[in-house]
C-alpha cells in the first residue's frame, strides 16, 4: 500500500466530510472531471458543483449521506477494499465508500463504488477525476418504460 498516497486521499476525502472548501481545493485540480451517477448521468466538469453542494451542506449542518431531517447526524466513512496503483507523478485510487450514519432509528450505511486519479502537479498532489457508480448489480440494459 503507497502510505503517501493514502494519507494524501484520506485529507482529501476528510475534507469533503467536514464540507471544507479550502481544503477541497487544495486537493483537487481545476479542470476535475467526474461522475457522479445519483446526480446525473452526465460528466461534471470543474469544482463550482462542488462548491456550491459543501457551502449548502455546512449551512444546513450536513454532509452527503449524512442527512436526518435537516439535522447534523453524527457519521463517519470507510473504504472497504481500497487499492492503489502508483505509476511515478501518478495514482489510481479504487475502492467501496462506505458513509455510515448514526439515526435515530438506527445505523444506516450507504455504499457507493469509487475510483479517484491523482496527480502530482506542482510538486503537490491534486485529484483530478473522480469516478463513482452504484454498488449494487445494476442491469447492463436499462429497463423498459
């Protein structure tokens, strides 16, 4: 496991967790890329979304996956099966998100898989596309209305 990448995606991840936008942006180059299938099935391009979701979610005191009603719950987030793969000023991080959030009906964990490409720009590592899919057996053909 490449330790330096893994502390570095970990900050990253926290960041995003604790609606840190100073953070977030430190981490994440400006062209980013990404798929986010829950939001659209199109690729997002840049980090004014991201921006824009962490200030929403610090004013309503709520992370992704973290929401009960509009009030903070308490959550954490794991990644199950995380491997890296370095190849020199670059990192493919792949693994399973998993959010868990206390309720007050009880645990919920919600699971989503992940693949992050990181690179050194700059003398600093960067985030600079971001691919998420469901982690259930979704079909290969869409359903028929």
């Amino acid at each position: 496991m490449d330790e330096e990448i893994k502390a570095f995606l970990l900050a990253h991840l926290q960041a995003i967790q604790k609606n840190d936008v100073t953070a977030y942006y430190e981490t994440t180059a400006e062209d980013l890329t990404l798929y986010e299938w829950w939001v659209t099935p199109h690729r997002l391009d840049g980090l004014p979304f991201h921006k824009f979701m962490m200030n929403a979610n610090a004013e309503r005191g709520t992370v992704f996956g973290a929401e009960d009603k509009g009030q903070r719950a308490a959550s954490r987030f794991d990644l199950a099966n995380l491997h890296i793969q370095r190849y020199g000023d670059t990192a493919i991080a792949s693994y399973t998100m998993l959010v868990t959030t206390a309720l007050p009906e009880g645990v919920r964990v919600a699971s989503h898989n992940e693949s992050r490409v990181i690179v050194k720009i700059d003398g600093k590592w960067k985030v600079v596309h971001c691919h998420k899919s469901p982690a259930w057996g979704a079909p290969h053909v869409a359903p028929s209305e």
